[in-house]
C-alpha cells in the first residue's frame, strides 16, 4: 500500500520581515534570585519587532535582558 503526504507550506505570521545574520552579543540581566548576569550569545536573526538569540548558557524565563551586538565587523 502507498501513502501520500500533504506538504503544507508555512505561512508567515511575522508582521515584519526578519534578517538572517550572524552577529556576536551580549546579553545582561538578573536571575530568579535577583542576582546580576552576563553571557555570551548569537544573534541568528532579527526584525523590527523581535530578534533570535542563541545564548552560550540558560537564560530566566520572563525576565528583562539588555542585548548588545554590533551590525559591522
């Protein structure tokens, strides 16, 4: 017997259009605990309304960061 698959393109949702990059950051913040940290991370992506972080160690949810990362070389 042979199945079929439907393949159903994905729509985009995003409301602005997002830039593929690849920029080093930095990302500061507090802990659950209140304590101040800092890590490294990767910019993968970003738009007007958000962007994409690939961070080196675990984040808090539902916490504010302050991201740093330069566009240029």
């Amino acid at each position: 017997m042979q199945t079929s698959t439907v393949m159903n393109p994905m729509i985009e949702r995003r409301k602005k259009p997002r830039i593929t990059c690849s920029y080093p950051a930095i990302i500061q913040g507090r802990d659950n605990e209140g304590k101040k940290f800092r890590t490294d991370a990767t910019l993968t992506n970003l738009s007007a309304n958000g962007l994409c972080l690939v961070l080196k160690t675990k984040a808090p949810l539902g916490n504010d960061l302050f991201v740093l990362f330069r566009c240029s070389s």
